[in-house]
C-alpha cells in the first residue's frame, strides 16, 4: 500500500497532479483544495488513496493524492457512505474546503452539504448520520486549519481550458462547462482558475 509520494511536482491541473518519484511519474487525482495547496511549489507530498475497481471489462487502478493526512480521512469516511463514490467525494472536497465540509456535517448543516453538485437531500442527511460522530471523535475538524484562498496568476484561454479540463474530469459534459466558464471569465476577467471551477460547480445544471 503507497502511503504518500514525495518527488517533483512536474504536472498540475485542477484536478489532476503528476510527481514523479525516482524516475517515475505517478498521475494523482486531486481535489480543488489539494491543488490550491500545492499550486506554484516544485516539491510535493501527497497522501495517497488507492482505488481499484474489478469485475467490469477492464480493471482500473487509480490514486487519489491530498496535501494533508486530514483531507485523506475525511475523503475516506465520505467513500464509506452509501451512495457516495470517489468522484462525488472529490466533488465535495472541491466545492468546500475540508474545514468547511467538516463543520458542515458536525453542525448538521443539510442546506450547504445539499447545494454541492450531485448531492441530494437524503444523500446529505445519510452523510451526517454516518459520519457526524465519527469526525466529532476523530478530531478530524480540531486538526484542519481553514487558510486563504491562494490566488493564482492571471491567464486568459489558459484559465478557461484548465477549468473546463478540470469540470470534464469531475464528470460534466464539455460543451455547458464551456459555456458556464466563458461565461463566468465574461464577468471577471481576472478570476483565478480555482475559483471559476468551484463558481461553475454551482452554476451548471
């Protein structure tokens, strides 16, 4: 089991991370908290979560990288809830920061987890049920220190593919990310990349 990597961080989107560790590259999926943490610097460590799916045609392995022990656990007790999968998961860690999403399930807070994409009304009451004690004893929100938004250079065609890039890998359709994002650019130019996905997260249907 791969504990965490530590290499040179030689890729980075939205959603996705490369390190390369000793001579090999390792492509991580991340969340949009992971990579606001990680954006600019050269060397990286993430905790990593393996995932492997069997029994379709193709087996697939995939890794999940965070910046923080923290982050990692909340992601795994969210997978541990029925109808939430790794994708939802990621999902929720890149609408809200692990801070945020953690306060939101200990105070029983229904609306902010239910405003989150892809996340129902029963979904976000089984998410509390399941989890609200476990992160209450796990001190997981005691141990999350909430920072500022790190804001990313200007770019303009640059910021609008790395977005859509990223809402095509979270699962949404290309052509209405397109149209979300170009849409959110129009009214601020200046907008950093991470920003425009979480404010598309909210607005695509």
């Amino acid at each position: 089991m791969i504990e965490y990597i530590r290499g040179e961080l030689t890729e980075l989107t939205p959603a996705m991370a490369v390190v390369e560790a000793a001579g090999v590259g390792y492509a991580l999926n991340i969340s949009l908290n992971t990579y606001t943490c990680i954006q600019g610097k050269k060397d990286v460590k993430l905790y990593v979560h393996e995932a492997l799916v069997t029994g379709g045609r193709d087996d697939s392995f995939t890794l999940f990288g965070f910046a923080t022990k923290q982050e990692r656990d909340l992601y795994r007790f969210l997978i541990s809830v029925s109808g939430v999968g790794g994708n939802t998961a990621r999902m929720m860690l890149s609408s809200l920061s692990p801070a945020e999403l953690c306060n939101a399930i200990a105070n029983a807070d229904e609306r902010l987890i239910k405003s989150i994409k892809g996340i129902g009304l029963k979904t976000a009451q089984r998410i509390i049920v399941d989890l609200k004690d476990k992160i209450v004893a796990e001190g997981i929100a005691d141990k999350l220190h909430a920072g500022g938004t790190t804001t990313a250079p200007t770019f303009d065609m640059g910021v609008r593919d790395e977005a859509v890039g990223a809402l095509t890998m979270l699962g949404f359709s290309p052509a209405p990310s397109s149209k979300v994002v170009q849409q959110i650019l129009t009214e601020n130019p200046t907008m950093a990349v991470e920003t425009v996905v979480k404010e598309a997260l909210k607005r695509i249907k």
